[in-house]
C-alpha cells in the first residue's frame, strides 16, 4: 500500500474495529448532519446497507449510489464473492459522480480481504477518504482500536475522528483518546429503537461536535 494523497472533495471513509461495530448506523448519521451522499461499494447478503440507510436518512439531499459489487453471501467480500462466481477488482470499484460530499461505508474493518491480494484499506487509499473510525466499547476493543490506529498513521490516513457506539466505558475511552490523539465526534448509546428521529438527534449531536 501506498501512503495516502489526499482528495480534493470532501469524502469520508466509514471504517470500524471490527464486524457489527455500527458502521451503517454511524454512515446514517453522517449522512444526516453532513447532507452527504452515501455509497456502499461492496455489499455481502441481505439486507442492503443502502436501503437501512436510505430509511434512516430524512433530509432531501442525499443520493443513493448503486453498490459496484452486490454479493449474496452475508460473509467477508473476498469470500463472498468466490461463493458467487465472482472476483473482485479494484478497477471496477469506481466513484460514484456527485458534487456532494460523499459518505463511503466499508466492509467489516481495515484488513478485510476483497480478494487475495487487496484489502478494504486499499480502498480508503484509492479513494483518497478521509477515516471515521466506529469502535464499540467491549474486552479486548482496545487493542483493535489501538492496532487499526496504528495501521491509520503507519500509511498516513487521515483521520476525521473517532465515533464510539454503546455502553460507556470510561477507561477504555481515556486510554483510546490519550494514544490515539484523535477526536471523538459522537458517542451513541444503546437505544431501544434505531429510527429517523434517533438519528437526527445524532446528527445533531455530530454538528455540534464537529467545529
């Protein structure tokens, strides 16, 4: 991998710690404070994130772009792909046209394959994005807070801030802001029922923080 070269239109790349940190719900959000268009490039099983999106989204602004690989198997893309009959390029992962800003949700976290040689990092760096880090709070979520941080810095990703989902873990949260150097731009508590006004309240939130 390269180091990072930055854009010069505003694009945001929703990554995570890991598997169902809430980076679908996290994309709504910003879709939602930013006015942002929103693009899933890959998507493995069903349900779409675009369509949970899409029913979270209230503003009028927001497009919808069409994935450039939907794949049926719920499981990582590379071997989500092979069970379709499929491999997937990175020269047929190409950005949607807008003038908006642009909200791109990944796969899983930074090293999950999208075939034997490229990763969901690799797209970061070829979409010139800048990172939002989604870390739930659980044993053992720091040191893959800390290990994808420091992957972030090693190839020179910027980072736009941290956003951290679920129950409140104060230690946790100190130690990942005093190593990480980055700023938390949301915090999400468990909520009963995840809907528009849900998030609109974080939108808000997310605003609000982001100055």
């Amino acid at each position: 991998m390269s180091d990072f070269k930055p854009a010069t239109l505003s694009r945001y790349f929703v990554t995570a710690i890991g598997t169902d940190s809430g980076k679908t719900l996290v994309s709504a959000i910003v879709c939602e404070a930013l006015r942002a268009d929103y693009w899933k490039p890959i998507q493995a099983g069903l349900p779409r994130d675009t369509d949970t999106v899409k029913s979270l989204v209230s503003n009028e602004k927001t497009q919808f772009h069409p994935e450039a690989y939907l794949l049926n198997t719920p499981a990582s893309p590379h071997a989500a792909a092979k069970a379709d009959g499929v491999e997937i390029s990175m020269t047929k992962i190409k950005l949607p046209q807008t003038d908006n800003c642009l909200i791109i949700e990944g796969a899983g976290g930074l090293l999950v394959p999208l075939n034997d040689y490229d990763f969901v990092s690799d797209l970061i760096i070829e979409f010139k994005a800048e990172v939002i880090l989604v870390a739930n709070l659980y044993l053992g979520s720091i040191n893959h807070t800390l290990l994808s941080a420091e992957y972030l810095k090693t190839h020179k990703v910027p980072v736009a801030g941290i956003i951290f989902n679920g129950p409140s873990n104060p230690e946790s949260e100190q130690i990942i802001m005093a190593k990480t150097g980055w700023p938390v731009l949301l915090h999400i508590k468990e909520e009963e029922k995840i809907d528009k006004e849900v998030v609109k309240k974080y939108a808000a939130q997310l605003n609000e923080n982001w100055k």
